[in-house]
C-alpha cells in the first residue's frame, strides 16, 4: 500500500492508529550514553569530522514519563574551522499521551542559539489541542487532530512494527520548534530476532526493528528537514543512531547502559 503523502493522509493515518487498541508495549526505564561520530558511509560535502556524546534517560514515573537527553558534537570543518553544538532537553508526558511539559536548550561554542519552553494538551489521542509556550515568548500554538507527543509515538511505532505495518505516518510535537507539530513518516524495516550476541544482556531476549523516521514541515514539500535512523528494540530501547542534519550525518553507537528503577516498578 502507498503511504499517506500530504497533511490530510498523515492526519487521517494518525486517528486510525489512535484508535487501534493498544499492544501492551511497556517501555523500560533506562539510562543510555552514544558515542557519536561522522557517520561517513555518505558524503559529507564540507564537514572532515564529527565527534561527540549523546545521554538519554527515561523514567516511568507511574502515570507519567520524564525524559532528560544531553547532546554535545565536535565538528570541524575541511578547511580547519571547528566549533561545538549542544543541546540540553527534558520532557514530562503523560502516560495517557494527552499532555506534555518541555524544555529545550540549543548553543554553539557556548552561546545560547535557541530556547523553547511550554506546555501542552490534547483533547484525546488523536484529537485536537493547543501548546502554550513560554519561551521564546509568550505564545499559542494551535495542534490540529491527530498530533502525537514523544513516547506516544514510540509507543505507536513499536505497536506498527510488531504488527507488522511498514509505515507510521503522523504529525509530532515534541516541543523543539516552535512553528508546531512537524509532519513525520516512519518506515520500518522487517524484524530482527532476539541475538545473544549483543554487548547488554537486557536486549539480548528481544525483538528489534530498524526504522526511518523523515521529519516536514506542516504541508511543506516531498524533502525532509531532517531524518533520523534508530534500532528499537521491544522495550523502547535504541543501540543505533544516524541523524542527518542534510550537509552532515551522524552516527551513534550504545556505550553504556542501565536499567532504571520506575516509581510503578
């Protein structure tokens, strides 16, 4: 089947998949650190090297999650020139999916570049909603029907992949723009089987899946802005990372890994 293109068919997929019942995906409370590095299996036009750190924890907070995720990259140039980004995030969602806090810090060499603050609801998973930022100003952004927040969306793809869809196509807001939610469309790979091979013993029992997740602006063209390539595993977990920025890619690797303890655990 051909994915949904365009707005309305992202919207149209997103309430379909709000309704499906769910699959119970429980979601494990973790700790996670990624080597980050030039991802060099495609050309990187003006960038020699990348190199830096990404740390990422969730919390089931019983009826809610909190997520913190630290990102520092090292990127110089070929002609020499080299400069640091980094980037500091925290979200608080309701388990339900129906609101969402954030927080979003961006700089380069130390200097702040962005700033996004703010809160948001919707009706119901699939419905309509507003976000109230405030940072960088005061300001109300408007969250047409079928919008989903972070760990819904998580929660939906990973629902999508063990049913066996290929494509999750629905808008997102996660809180790092302020233009909105952006429109996503996810496609997935088939699944990968349990493999005992794999350095951290809490994955080695499970399925995983690679996807693709492409990020447009809200009734913008056929290019993304940004794509992002993550291994999940069943519990939400990811030992694989490619960003695309479009002038550079990025690779991560899991380093480090631990369990974390929930407030419903």
């Amino acid at each position: 089947m051909r994915p949904p293109s365009g707005p309305a068919g992202l919207i149209a997929a997103a309430l379909i998949l709000a309704a499906l019942p769910a699959q119970s995906v429980e979601l494990a409370s973790h700790r996670a650190a990624y080597r980050l590095s030039l991802d060099t299996s495609r050309p990187n036009q003006d960038v020699e090297s990348a190199s830096g750190a990404m740390l990422y924890e969730v919390v089931d907070r019983c009826g809610a999650w909190t997520v913190q995720q630290r990102f520092t990259l090292q990127v110089v140039g070929r002609g020499g020139q080299a400069y640091e980004m980094s980037s500091d995030y925290a979200t608080w969602e309701a388990a339900d999916g129906t609101r969402l806090r954030f927080r979003l810090r961006q700089a380069t060499d130390g200097t702040v570049t962005k700033t996004i603050a703010g809160e948001a609801r919707l009706e119901a998973v699939g419905g309509a909603g507003v976000a109230r930022l405030t940072a960088p100003e005061d300001r109300e952004l408007g969250l047409p029907r079928g919008t989903l927040f972070p760990m819904i969306h998580t929660v939906r793809l990973i629902e999508a992949a063990r049913r066996g869809d290929r494509v999750l196509a629905a808008p997102l807001f996660d809180g790092t723009s302020d233009d909105g939610p952006q429109d996503t469309n996810t496609v997935i790979a088939s699944p990968i089987p349990p493999d005992p091979a794999i350095g951290h013993a809490a994955l080695r029992d499970l399925r995983s899946w690679r996807v693709r997740i492409a990020f447009f602006e809200p009734g913008g063209g056929s290019q993304p802005d940004y794509e992002v390539g993550i291994r999940y595993f069943e519990n939400g977990v990811a030992d694989e990372l490619k960003m695309d920025f479009g002038e550079f890619a990025v690779a991560g690797k899991l380093a480090e890994f631990e369990r974390l303890p929930g407030q419903c655990d």
